[in-house]
C-alpha cells in the first residue's frame, strides 16, 4: 500500500513538474519540493526557470530556505540580498537613513525586512562560526562584520530581541574560541632547585682513570619566554645554577671525597606542554642544554689532572606544571647523557 | 634480647621501605569532589573494604568504560561493582575478595639489577551491617601478609605467621557526624595514601602491618573532620614490643574542594618513645586532578640509651586524570635524618590504569637520591608494575 501511494507520489510531482508552465505553478512545485526537502529539485527548477522565477520574491524566497537549509549560506545570502534590493529597496534605504531612535514600524510593517534582516545575520553568523585557520582573514572579517550589521538592522526593525541575543552569542563564542586557538606569548621569570648526579675522571699521568661521581644541589634562576594556546605551551627558557656538590671516588684505588664544593651552570633549553588533560595541569617534556663547571680540588696537580671538569651535556625532562592565577608550580625529572642520576628541578615561575 | 628485637623491628621497617602500595585509601580523589573516606569506605579514615557506593564509583567514574560494549548502561555497570559481579541481596553482610601483586625490579637497568615478584596482599573481608541506617557495623579483613624481604630465608622467617587480620572492629555510628569504632585499625595519623612506602608512612610508621587495637572516635561534617584514637598495640604482638598510646588527625575544608589538616601522634613501648606531627593539605583541581602535600616530624627516644633521632619528611603529590581510568601521579618525597644531617629525595613518576571495574594496573618508576657530606652514591632506580583485583 504504501509503494502505491509512494509512486502515485513521484508520478504527480513528475507530472507536476512537466506540467508547470507558469510562475504560480512553479512555485507551487518549489514549496512542494521544499515540504519533501527535496532541495536539488528547488535549485534545479529555479535554474531552469530564472528569467521568470528571478523577478518573483516567493520564488526567491524559497530559493534562499533551500540553499539555507543546504548550509549553502553564501548563496542564501545573495538570494536575501537580491531579495531586499529588487523589491524592498525603498524600505530599506529608509530604515539605513533613519537611526535607531527614530525609527518608525511603518517604515517595515508592510514588508518583510525583519526577517530578511534577522536570515542575513544568521548566515554571516553561520559563515562565521565555520570559519577556521584555513579561510582568509578577510573573509572572516567580512562575515563578523556583516553578521554585526544585520543584528543591528534587525534590531533596529524590533526583530525579537532574545533571537538576536543567541546570535551575539554565538559570535562571541566563535570569537573566543578564535582567542583561544590564537598563540599568545609571556615572559616568564623561575626559581628552581635543581639537582643533579653527573660522573668526572680523574687521571694520572699514567693515563689511568678514577671515575669521580658528584652530586649537586642548588638553585637556579632564570626566565624565558613562552607561547601557549587553548591546547599547548612552547617555551624557551634558561637559568643560571648555583649549587653545592659532595663528590667522591666510586671505586676504592684512589680515595678521593670533597663536600660543599661549589658549582656553577646553566641550564637552557625549549619546551613544551599539553593541556589535553587541564587548562591548570600541565604534563610536557623539555630538552635542556646543560653546562657546569665545579670548584674541584686537584689532590696534587702534579700527578693528576681532572677529565670533564667543565662540561656540556644534553637530555630531556618529563615536566608537570600546576597553574594558580600567575604563579605555577613545576615539577621536572630527567636525565642529562651520560651522567648516570637523574636531572630534577622543583620550582616556581610567575608570569609576566 | 632487646638487640634481637630491635633487629626485627627495624628489620620490618626497612623491608616495607621496598614493598609497594598496599593501603586502599585514595585521598587523591579528592580530585573527584570526594573529600572524606567515609564516603567510599566502611572505615571512616579510609582503608579496608570498601562500601557499595564506593564500589559504584570505582565501576562507573574511575574504571575505563574501554572494555565494556559502548550500549551497555552505567546503571548496569554500577550494580555489577558488587561481589562476585552481583547486584547485593542481602542487606546485612558484604564480602569482598583483594589481590595485589607487584613485580619489583631494583636497581633498575643496572648490572646489579634484581627481579621479585611478591604478593602483597590476598585478603578476604567480610563487613556486618545492622540498624537503622546500618548504624551497627562489624568488619573482619583476615589474608595473606608476607614474610617481609629482609628477614625471607632467616632462621626468624620459620616464626613469623604468613597470615593475619589486619582489621577487624566492632563501630556504632547514630548519625552520619558521629562513629565509634573500637578493635585493629590503622591508626588516625596523617594523610592515608595509598603509597605505604611513602616516607611521611614509613618514618611514623604507619606502614602494612602496623595496625593497633584501639577505640577510634570519629567526627565528619562538611566543614570539618577529624579523629581521635586511643590505642594499646596489636594484641598478637609480645607485650613488651606494643606501641601504646594516642592519635588524632584533625582537616577543615576551604573553598569546597581543598582541605587542611594536623596530625599528632605520641606512642611507646618497652623500648621506644615514638612523638609524631604534620600537616597537610588536600586540594581537588579539576575534575579527578588533586595534589596533596604533606610534612611531618617524628622523634624517636630509646628508653634503653641517650641516643634520640629526630626525623623529617614531605610528600608532594600530583594525581592528574588523563582520561575516565588512567590517572598519572607525580610524587615527590624527602625524608631527613637529624643526626647525621644525611637526607634523602625520591622522585616518582606512575601510572594507573583501571581498564575495567575491581582491576588496577599500575607502574611507578622511583629514583631515589642520597644527599650526604660523607660520600656521593649513585642514584637508585626501582620499577614496580602492580595488579591490584577486588571481587
């Protein structure tokens, strides 16, 4: 029964069709097209009758809901505006001169420029909102640009306020989510405790090796600058390190221990972070660059001489950060090559 | 003799340093809005079995929704979370079944690098509920407690019981600000984290087998709660090694989801004054991230010698919820020795994962460094991979 009246359907739109041979007709079909959405059909039929259907406002009107509803907003757009010049200019032109405060209902009581006005906005507020990195700044500030306008037209005409509202909103949306996905730079200023196991020789004039292991604690200051968005934060940073070290022999052939020895370095590097998980926890890695020299005692300078006395050394750190306001708290642990220990750091920064 | 028990004790001491997470208590949860025990557990300080609300957030908000069909309710899951994967039907009693298990690699990626795999924990429980709003509550935990590492194939090992209860009380809570709870329980110090090994665990010594029988009194409002337990020592134990005495921790809430709170414990046997302080904080951050910052003092008096030791530590932990059943958790320890100034800083970086309800999968890489003025040792890595099951 129902593919009967399913082909007893299609044989009247397609007869309908064949048969329509004046404006009325096809408009007729075009709204039937529309209750079926059977949008292409609408399109195709305003196509194949445009010299006629062009100069009538219902044709074009129902034009622009088919391309609306085929999310074809630039094409709607210039359906309404077609619209509004073709048969709604004085109107218009009226309501443009007159300002808000003047604005008299018989200018637009007899037209319907408030819907034309509130359709014109919505779609530049569609074709806003669907922009992204790939569409043209202009573009994108035409579509803003115009969305504005027409909520300020339709309000001029007494559209109803709460539908120009969710529109504002929507812009508003779009232009902070846009705020968010844009790269923002700060400088930062950190204070860290730092600390660090890294391997030294001694040799002698035999060429024989001690292997000396030092470890250091201490402080290093410093800053950096960083760029962060909704979803990440890259940073370059560097501190300078001043930090006491107990160092001593790890085999018995040659003892050799020193405490409270003075180190100096720095410690400079880029980063990043991903703010998947939180917008205030922050998990990441960072590749410091790493370079120190220590206040070693040479036990006599005649018979030994230190090997990696002063070094660079290169490594990563797995990195957490904890956001308050200006202030974070940031964790680090990794590693330097080819020091046996780990590199850490348990420190502040506060952004500038 | 008192050589020989000193032995033991520290012996015991020093072995938990390296077992791996035992507790149940998750104050890290927090992160979720859940600022007391109470709330998922029948013990009000956390610990032991946990309750059938407990059981629904652990199936429905902890655990991945990964291995379950994408249609399958929550409803569905929440009443699977009882045991044995059944809806309870009875309203008096609840079981429950727990295994950990841990494989430990010390001195990880070193040539003296050692592989255990130690059970932690096998315990069955079984909690009695009675009254009106099951304000009568009876609980029993009796399992498997192995035989700590240091004294494993020592002539000591042959007397020790390799199972035990670890909990078992009698409680009456009237309402939900009041409870009383008398019989073996941890005792009310500090933050309860699931980390036994953590320093601000071992150094007041709180660790796995160091429940005490004794009364506990517990208050809970939103705004405050706090605990006080009187406690006489394991009643298994000789007499002469219970550690007798009192405890209390005590947290206010700020702002919602944060909470501060003290912590004093005094206790002594035969051998040993044992005084103990600290503080802490809880903070939820976003939805299931906290941190949790504790610090403590313990100050250790022989009876038998003059030799007084006065120990220091800190925890700071960051539990970050990645996504619905995979937490990360960054922990940072210090633990300070006052009479030989030697400290120590333990970072450790893990990972837990509950794939589906009652199975925790977790791996915890721990680099340890000494700071001394005598010598300059190597740092200690120790990896720990755990299965955690509860039926």
């Amino acid at each position: 029964m129902m593919k009967i009246k399913l082909t007893l359907l299609t044989f009247i739109i397609s007869f309908s069709a064949i048969a329509a041979n004046t404006p009325l007709d096809n408009l007729k079909l075009m709204q039937l097209y529309l209750d079926k959405n059977q949008l292409e059909k609408v399109e195709d039929l305003y196509d194949e009758n445009e010299e006629i259907l062009g100069k009538n406002w219902m044709a074009l009107e129902r034009l622009a809901i088919s391309f609306e509803r085929r999310e074809k907003f630039k094409e709607a757009i210039e359906t309404y505006r077609k619209i509004i010049v073709n048969f709604n200019k004085e109107a218009h032109e009226k309501i443009l001169a007159t300002s808000a405060s003047k604005m008299d209902s018989s200018y637009y009581d007899k037209t319907k420029l408030q819907l034309y006005y509130y359709k014109l906005a919505f779609l530049n507020t569609q074709l806003f909102s669907k922009t992204n990195s790939y569409t043209p700044g202009n573009d994108r500030s035409k579509y803003k640009k115009n969305a504005e306008g027409f909520i300020g037209l339709a309000r001029k005409v007494k559209v109803d306020e709460g539908d120009l509202k969710l529109l504002e909103d929507l812009l508003q949306e779009k232009i902070n989510s846009d705020e968010r996905m844009t790269y923002k730079s700060h400088y930062y200023a950190s204070l860290d405790f730092i600390s660090w196991q890294d391997r030294l020789y001694l040799v002698n004039t035999s060429g024989v090796k001690t292997n000396l292991l030092s470890t250091a604690i201490g402080t290093c200051i410093g800053g950096g600058k960083k760029w962060e968005n909704v979803n990440f934060e890259f940073d370059l940073e560097g501190c300078f390190a001043v930090l006491t070290a107990t160092i001593s022999s790890e085999d018995r052939t040659v003892k050799y221990q020193q405490s409270s020895v003075a180190v100096k370095g720095f410690v400079a590097g880029p980063g990043m972070y991903f703010k998947t998980f939180s917008d205030n926890v922050l998990l990441g890695v960072h590749v410091p660059v790493k370079y120190r020299q220590g206040d070693w005692t040479n036990p006599d300078e005649t018979q030994y001489r230190f090997e990696r006395e002063k070094t660079y050394e290169a490594g990563y750190f797995l990195q957490s950060k904890i956001k308050i306001k200006n202030v974070s708290l940031r964790t680090r642990l990794g590693k330097v090559f080819p020091n046996p220990g780990s590199l850490w750091s348990i420190g502040l920064l506060y952004d500038f | 003799m008192f050589k020989s028990k000193s032995l033991i004790i520290m012996s015991l001491i020093g072995a938990c340093q390296f077992f791996s997470p035992k507790a149940e208590a998750y104050p890290n949860f927090i992160g979720h809005g859940y600022n007391s025990c109470i709330t998922c557990h029948y013990n009000p300080f956390g610990n032991g079995p946990i309750n059938d609300y407990g059981r629904a957030f652990s199936a429905t908000a902890v655990s991945s929704r990964g291995f379950y069909d994408d249609n399958k309710p929550e409803e569905l899951i929440s009443q699977e979370s009882g045991f044995l994967f059944k809806q309870p039907e009875n309203k008096h009693f609840r079981p429950q079944l727990s295994y950990r298990g841990m494989l430990l690699k010390q001195n990880f990626g070193e040539v003296k690098e050692t592989t255990d795999y130690i059970h932690m924990q096998a315990d069955l429980s079984l909690v009695g509920l009675f009254g009106e709003n099951d304000k009568y509550i009876a609980e029993v935990t009796f399992g498997y407690a192995p035989v700590p590492r240091a004294l494993q194939n020592t002539p000591q090992a042959d007397s020790i019981k390799t199972y035990r209860t670890r909990e078992h009380y009698l409680g009456y809570r009237p309402n939900q600000t009041w409870g009383i709870y008398a019989g073996l329980m941890d005792k009310t110090f500090g933050v309860r984290l699931v980390e036994h090994t953590s320093y601000s665990r071992t150094t007041p010594q709180l660790t796995m087998d160091d429940q005490s029988h004794g009364v506990v009194i517990h208050y809970n409002t939103p705004s405050f709660e706090g605990g006080l337990n009187a406690f006489v020592g394991n009643l298994t134990q000789d007499v002469d090694l219970r550690m007798k005495g009192f405890a209390g921790t005590f947290e206010y809430t700020l702002l919602e989801k944060n909470r501060v709170g003290l912590s004093v414990m005094k206790e002594g046997n035969d051998y040993v004054d044992q005084t103990a302080y600290a503080a802490h904080i809880r903070s939820g951050l976003d939805h299931g991230t906290s941190i949790i910052f504790e610090v403590g003092r313990v100050e250790k008096t022989p009876k038998t010698s003059s030799l007084s030791k006065t120990e220091y530590y800190s925890i700071f932990q960051n539990e970050i919820r990645a996504t619905r059943g995979v937490y990360f958790l960054n922990s940072i320890e210090y633990y300070k020795n006052a009479v030989d100034k030697s400290y120590r800083v333990r970072f450790g970086p893990s990972v837990s994962y509950f794939p589906r309800s009652k199975i925790e999968l977790r791996v915890d890489l721990n680099n340890t460094r000494n700071f001394s003025q005598e010598s300059s040792v190597k740092d200690r890595w120790d990896l720990l991979a755990q299965i955690h099951l509860w039926l």
